[in-house]
C-alpha cells in the first residue's frame, strides 16, 4: 500500500538525515576551532566576512549541503516511482520534468547559501563592534563563538535539511499531477497515527479521508506541518483511493 511506500521512504530520510546531522555536529566544531585562529589573526575585522565564508568552505558546510542536494534527495527516487504508480496516475518524467527538479535544487542551494552569507555578515559586524569596544583576543572569540551559536547556520541547518528533503520529495508527487489537479483527489500519507507524530498529521491520519483539490492544498500549506513534516499530500485517482480503503471527507483538523 501506499503508506507503506511513503514509510520506506521515511525510513530513508531518516537514515540520511542521521548521517547529516553527525556531519554538521563535526563541521561545526572545525568552524569553532577556525574562527578562533581567524580572530586571532585578522588585521581588519571588515575583512572578516571574506574569511568567515573561508572557514565554512574549508570547514565541509558548503560541500555537506551539495552532497544532500545532489545525492540524498535522490535516494527516494525509485520508491517515489513506486508510490505514485499506486496512486493510478501514469508514471513518467520527461526532460522538462527533470530540469524542473534541478531548478528546484539549486534553490535549494542557493537559500542554504544565503544562511551561509547571513552567517559571514553577522559575524563580521560582530567582530567590529567588539573591536571597536576594546575587548582583548579572548574576550573576541568567546563573543564570536557565542554569536556563531545564535545564526541560523548553527541554530537550524539541521532542521532546514530534513525540511528541504521532505519539500523535495513533495515536489516530485506534484510535478507528476500537474494539469490532472482538479481530476484527483488527495490523502495524506506517511507514518502511523500510533507512533509519536505531531497531534495534528495525527488527526489527519486518523479520519482515513480523500480531499478536494482545495483542502489538499489547504492540507499541503497548513502552518501546522511546516517544518519537519514527513507526511505527503498525495493526489490520487478516486477510485484508488476508494479501493485503499479512503472514504470522502473534509479536512476539519
């Protein structure tokens, strides 16, 4: 079934996810140990940036979010193809399709290098203004460290991963529904309401119900699932649905 394509693919996440995380833990003590020979060294803190953008380029930052990107998200694939042949929709990518999907990478890409640009301008007027307020060495890469600790970067790199691998995964089952949106209806797909999931994906989970194009997208863009939502809003053919075991509904959660 259904569910249990959506599950594997989770399962799938998660071992990427886990393999990111301990990856960026150990990126970020490299960044940790740089910044405090950069600050040392620095003869003008404006030039701190540029060496802020060194240190997560020589740290792994940049080379760990290419290799998400351009491998992890693509783990899936052949589980996703599985899933939408379920769902009664004819399965096939066409050139368009694909570079769609690449477009849709190096946005990703691209965001995750403005948190990295953030990063480099934070810090560098950070550094600035501790110069400027007489600290010693020291005190400047205590402070430096602690403002690291306050980025985006360090804060929720972790979080924005496994949000852009779900997003992406998404994207590949509403690139196949295009211009068949309003022949389909939707469910919401992924783990069990029985395990520890938010209240919310477990109440969608347990109505067991197919949606209008307008509450599937209503589902979809819900505030309630925005981050870290490993659940899929699948459009599917109703008589599909119907033969998993779906019955009509609204969505009211």
């Amino acid at each position: 079934m259904i569910n249990d394509i959506i599950n594997a693919i989770e399962q799938k996440e998660d071992r990427e996810l886990d393999l990111f995380n301990a990856e960026f833990e150990s990126i970020l003590l490299k960044i940790d140990k740089l910044l405090t020979v950069a600050v040392v060294s620095i003869k003008d803190p404006l030039d701190f940036d540029f060496e802020v953008q060194r240190i997560l380029n020589e740290s792994g930052y940049y080379d760990l979010i290419n290799r998400l990107i351009d491998s992890s998200y693509d783990k899936s694939y052949d589980d996703i193809l599985l899933a939408l042949k379920e769902t009664g929709v004819i399965v096939t990518f066409s050139q368009e399709d694909l570079q769609q999907l690449q477009q849709l990478k190096q946005l990703d890409i691209d965001f995750f290098n403005t948190i990295g640009d953030e990063t480099a301008g934070t810090l560098k007027r950070d550094l600035y203004k501790y110069h400027l307020s007489n600290m010693s060495k020291d005190e400047m890469i205590d402070n430096i460290k602690a403002s690291l600790g306050n980025t985006k970067l360090a804060r929720y790199s972790k979080t924005y991963a496994e949000t852009s691998l779900s997003n992406y995964h998404q994207a590949v089952f509403d690139l196949k529904i295009q211009g068949l949106e309003d022949d389909l209806v939707y469910i919401y797909s992924g783990a069990d309401p029985d395990k520890v999931i938010r209240d919310f994906c477990k109440c969608v989970m347990k109505s067991n119900k197919y949606y209008s194009r307008i509450d599937g997208n209503a589902l979809k863009n819900d505030s309630r699932r925005k981050y870290n939502c490993r659940h899929r809003v699948v459009g599917i053919t109703e008589k599909r649905a119907i033969e998993l075991g779906y019955e009509k509904g609204s969505f009211t959660c």
